[in-house]
C-alpha cells in the first residue's frame, strides 16, 4: 500500500513492519492478498478512501496516475498481458510473483530541516530538541499477550484459551517471565489485564528485572494495572519482567490441575488468567533515531541501514522491476542509494529500470549523474517551494543558489 492510505495495514494484530515480518511475508500477506482480491473485483478499499475522495472532489488522484504509469511501463516493457497472468494468480489464490516497482524510502536522513517537515522525515529536527517537539512523540506499541510474539519468551503460562469475547492464557504456577530482546526502544508503560476466578485475595508484583516496578491487590474478576514508568528510569526493554501472583491464604487451598495450572480448591477453573499485556514507548533515543520496541533487524537500525535486508530481501528479484522510486528524507546523501544504484549496474539490471527520485535538490554529482544514465529513465523531482531567500527560509539551511546551479546540471533526465 502507499504513502496515501490512511491505516497501517496489519496481519495478526501488528502493523506489517519489516521489524518482525520479511519483505515476502508481508508482500504474502492476508493483508495484501485480500486487497489484491478486493481490487480485482472493483471493490473500494476502506484504506484508500482519500484517493476516492479526491477523485469524487473532480481531482486527479495518486491511484489513477499510478495506475496510468504503470499500463505505460507494462507497454515499454512488453508485459501488457501481465494484469491477466495477477488476476489469474489472485483468483487461484497463489503467491504473488516479486514486485515490479518498489518505493524505498530509504529513512529519515536529511541534510535541512525545513519548516513543514517533521522528525519522521528529517534526522535533523529529530535531532533539534526544539523543533522536534512541534511534533509530540510518536507513540508505539506492542501487545506481548494473550498471543505469543516470536521474538518474546514466555514461561510460566498455560494454552490460548477463549474466555467469552476474548483470548487469555491461564497462569500456572503463580510466576510468568517475559523476556524482550536486549535492543528494543525505551517503555514508558504497561498495561496487564485478566481475569481472577477464586475469592481468595491474590497480590501482582511486577518486576523489571530485579526492580519491583508495581504492586497491587488484583479485584475478582476482571482486573487491571496500569504501570507508569518515570523518564528517568532505566529501560525496561533490555530487561526481563516478571509477574508474581501471591496468594495471601495458604497454598495448601490452591491445587493443579492436570495441566499443571493453578487452580482453586473450591473452583474448576484456573484461578488467573492474563487477556492483555501491552507496553508502550514515546521516547527517542538520546541521537533522536527512533528505535522499535521489537525489531529483528541488527542493531534496532533503519531497514535501509542493514544490506542484507535491503539486498537479499528487498531487492532478492531485481529481474522482476522495472520501476524504482526513491524518497527520504534526502535519498541522494543516504550511503544505501549509491550502493542500489552501483548492485543494479554490476548485475546488468540497470537497463530495465526507470528510476523516480524525489530530492531537495541540495546534492547533485558528477559520479550520480553517471551512475543515473545506466537506467531505463529517470525522473528527479525537486522539492522547490520558492526561489531566492523565499526558498531559504522555508527549506532551511539549504543555499538557493547551489539549488538553482544543480536544476540544470541534472539534465538530460526528466525534471519535474
Ligand atoms: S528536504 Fe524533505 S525530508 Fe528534508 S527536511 Fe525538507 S521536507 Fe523534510
């Protein structure tokens, strides 16, 4: 899906992020899949709407121009019966074959910090505590339980059961640990919830490691805990939380049942279960690069920062594009671009490749410019708000007069 839709496409209750999916698993995903499904029977994707909804107000949306540009690539490219090989493939339910146009945004690494920009976009005012926090934080969050995530360990909790509505997990012994990754993004809160079967008064003590973060008389029945973490605290992310349900009547009145689950000796049924556990991060890192709370990547890095990802995932089937498009923050400082550029040359790919660059202009070279004719086309479109000291106060530090020198200079591509 494209910059323009409105939710984050999600598949088992995540966002689809290559933080925790492969390029394959979401490009396979239900998600996409359906919305393949969805668009081949002319049915209006919900996430869309605002492509609908400028095409209702008599404008030209970023839907249809993709689409026009893509009948002209299959024409260039001689693969106009292509949409009738995906609509046979999408009907018989198969994988979709690998991408023929990806738009890599490669980060937030710029070189301005311009007026209406934001962090997301810029490291710059990431970096600027004052204009960073025109902004707010941007929130994220993870749901650790009732299903297990695949970078998390769990232990001390029974099978996926359903209470009512919704999913839970018993407790066993009275001690549930879970482990996070050591690299993830500082957590501001906690929220467990479950639910309480017995009468008997039972206590949760949280830890983070071997810091008692919370400690509070669970109510029967549903219950609930919000922790707060303070700024200053240390991050719980690295650390192992742990959850302590201490009844306060003799263990004796407690028995197991075959599950080895605690159970009351007057009830059935475990005696707690967890139906919600989900922490939330809003800080940044001290350099302002925003981390992930979970992340297979190494190093918690950007995608565009990690080559194996970028090569042997991204751009595994670099015979199968024909469209690349570029955006950033400023694509043509970040180190990964010449290195696409330079793979794409090497493997003799570059010639079926039309290119679609969207920079600030700032940076044009000699050596890109070379680089940049190997390609089926290219078209650089240059974000320009203004000219002169208009331009300056807008796309600041930028210089007007290195713009205007580089406009010309990037010709014969296409400019727009
Ligand atoms: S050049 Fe683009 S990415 Fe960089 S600060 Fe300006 S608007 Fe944001």
């Amino acid at each position: 899906m494209c910059c323009r839709t409105d939710l984050n496409p999600m598949s088992e209750g995540r966002c689809l992020s290559l933080h925790w999916a492969t390029c394959e698993q979401i490009w396979n995903s239900d998600y996409l899949r359906s919305v393949r499904s969805q668009m081949l029977a002319g049915e209006k994707i919900p996430d869309c709407s605002q492509c609908y909804s400028t095409e209702a107000d008599g404008g030209t949306s970023l839907r249809q121009i993709m689409n026009t540009q893509a009948e002209q690539l299959w024409r260039v490219s001689g693969e106009e019966g292509i949409l009738d090989k995906a609509t046979a493939i999408v009907r018989e339910g198969g994988k979709a074959p690998p991408p023929s146009a990806l738009h890599l945004w490669l980060g937030n690494l710029c070189n301005l910090k311009c007026r209406m920009c934001s962090p997301m976009f810029s490291s710059q005012i990431a970096a600027d505590p004052i204009q960073a926090q025109w902004f707010g934080d941007r929130i994220r969050a993870e749901i650790l339980l009732p299903v297990y995530l695949d970078e998390v360990k769990y232990t001390g909790l029974g099978e996926l059961t359903r209470r009512g509505e919704k999913l839970t997990r018993p407790v066993k012994r009275g001690k549930v640990t879970i482990s996070l990754p050591a690299n993830g993004a500082a957590i501001d809160l906690i929220e467990i919830s479950g639910w309480k079967n017995c009468h008997q008064p039972c206590y949760l003590s949280v830890m983070a490691g071997k810091r008692a973060i919370a400690r509070q008389l669970l109510s029967d029945g549903q219950w609930q805990i919000a922790i707060e973490l303070a700024p200053t605290e240390e991050a719980i992310s690295s650390l192992e939380l742990s959850l302590h349900f201490l009844h306060l009547l003799q263990p004796q009145s407690l028995l197991s049942n075959y599950q080895g689950e605690q159970i009351c000796s007057w009830g059935l049924q475990p005696c707690i279960d967890i139906d919600n556990l989900r922490i939330v991060s809003q800080k940044k890192s001290d350099k302002g690069q925003e981390r992930e709370i979970l992340s297979r990547i190494p190093e918690n890095t950007q995608w565009s920062s990690n080559e194996k990802l970028v090569f042997e995932e991204i751009l595994a089937h670099p015979e199968s594009l024909n469209l690349l498009l570029f955006a950033g923050g400023e694509p043509l400082i970040h180190p990964m671009f010449p290195a696409i550029l330079k793979k794409l040359i090497d493997t003799d790919h570059a010639g079926h490749i039309s290119l679609y660059i969207s920079t600030n202009g700032t940076v044009y070279n000699r050596r890109l410019s070379e680089m940049l004719k190997q390609f089926l086309s290219v078209e650089l479109a240059f974000s320009v708000e203004g000219i002169g000291q208009l331009q300056e106060y807008i796309r600041y530090p930028s210089r007007w007069e290195r713009i205007a020198r580089n406009i010309p200079h990037s010709a014969p591509s296409t400019v727009t």
